[in-house]
C-alpha cells in the first residue's frame, strides 16, 4: 500500500509492507528540490522503527517521521 503526501515543497511516499495480518511495516521515501542538500540521498528508501503498526498508525506515524525529517532539513517553519 502506497501513499504519498506534500509537505513544504517536498513529496513523502509511505510504503506499507504487510508482516501479519492486520500489521505492517512503513517505510519512507522523501523527494523533494533538487537544490535542497540532505544527509541522506533523496528517494532512499528509510524504514521508519518501531513497528509493525496497524494500518492507520503505520500511515501516521509514516508522516510524522517524514515531516520532522524535512523539518530538520529546512529548520523550524514559519
């Protein structure tokens, strides 16, 4: 299952993979401008830890790590 979300000019796509039933892992993958410099390369595939979740956690959790990356990345918002 694939989802993907904007967020400050950047795309986050959550990834589910099932693990049993009813449960998944998330991964994330961040793509966003290609002038914006990041420690890990854009597109890497990142497991998001603690799993696995059921699917409504897996998918919130999912964007809550790929907002506080891209957070990291750009600092604090307005």
């Amino acid at each position: 299952m694939q989802r993907t979300l904007k967020y400050r000019g950047f795309e986050i796509c959550v990834d589910l993979v099932p693990t049993s039933e009813d449960m998944f892992d998330a991964w994330i993958r961040i793509e966003g401008p290609p002038q914006v410099l990041a420690v890990a390369t854009q597109g890497q595939r990142i497991k998001v830890r603690g799993g696995p979740f059921s699917e409504r956690w897996a998918y919130f959790v999912a964007q809550i790590a790929g907002q506080a990356s891209i957070d990291i990345i750009l600092g604090p918002g307005e």
